[in-house]
C-alpha cells in the first residue's frame, strides 16, 4: 500500500535557486517525469509522493544547474564511479506503524486513570488533619462577628414599631 512521503530541501542547500525536481529510484532517474519541487516562504523546497514500502535513492536537480543532496535523508550511499552520494530514504509498511500507536494509547490512558486516585487520596487525608485545630480558634473569633450583625438589625426592627406607636 502507497504511502505519502514528503520531500523537503532546506532552503541553506537550494541557495538562489528558483526551481528543482525531485529525481530517483522511484521514477527510474529520468528527469523528464522529475517530481516538481514547490518553493516554500523559508526559501524551503517540498515536494510529496505516494511510495510503496521499500529503499529508495534519490536526488535533487536544481534549476541553477546543481545537483544536491538532502540534508536529512536517512542515510547516504556512493554511487560508483561517479564520485557522488545519494540520499536514501526507507518507507515503512502500514502495518509497522499501526502496532505503535495502539501501543501508544494505552500508556497514555494508564496514567490518567491512576493520577488522580494517587493525588487524591493524600490530599483528603491531609486535609482534616489540618483543617481540626483550626476551626476551634475560627469558632471563637465568628461569634462575635455574628452577634455584632444581629444587634444592628434589632435597632432597625424596634425603630420601625415606635414610630408606628406614635402614629396611634
């Protein structure tokens, strides 16, 4: 099954170019059928391609008239009797990248379930602990805090029945 690979050539190795194609294995080194690069604002050249699992050579075919190699491939091979190195690329079977992200999940699920019954438990725990001495001193210092409120509202109250006293 195809897999789409993306291409990228930094923009420090494509210099002034304006132009490239993407050549190699996978379209026989023919620059006829080369996969046209799309330059990027960075200066950057890409370029994206279905390819079946396997190792594939390839390089990059400048409009300046250079060919140059991917700062990133996998790996490097000679080419004999040219002098030159070739960027190889492997592309990975579907499957291979299925197990990983099945395995993937449920670590991810595994530590959220147990961190919060881990920090929850010491924190209902510490939390009387803490809380007992201090509502004793709380306790004492509301109280008049509640017997100053009610009193100015008992002025209020017997305000209003003397006036309505005078009224009579």
């Amino acid at each position: 099954m195809a897999k789409k690979t993306t291409f990228t050539l930094a923009a420090n190795i494509a210099g002034d170019a304006t132009s490239g194609i993407l050549v190699g294995e996978f379209n026989n080194w023919d620059e006829s059928n080369g996969i046209a690069l799309k330059k990027q604002k960075d200066g950057s050249f890409k370029a994206e391609v279905e390819l079946e699992p396997g190792t594939y050579h390839y390089r990059y075919f400048l409009s300046d008239g250079r060919w140059v190699n991917d700062g990133n491939a996998d790996k490097y091979a000679p080419v004999h009797g040219l002098h030159v190195d070739n960027c190889v690329i492997t592309v990975a079977k579907s499957e291979e990248a299925a197990p990983k992200k099945e395995t993937a999940a449920p670590k991810e699920e595994a530590p959220v379930a147990e961190a919060p019954k881990a920090a929850a438990k010491p924190k209902k725990a510490a939390a009387p602990k803490a809380e007992a001495p201090a509502p004793a001193e709380a306790k004492a210092k509301p109280a008049p805090k509640a017997k100053a409120e009610p009193k100015p509202k008992a002025e209020k109250a017997p305000a209003k029945p003397a006036a309505s006293k005078t009224k009579k």
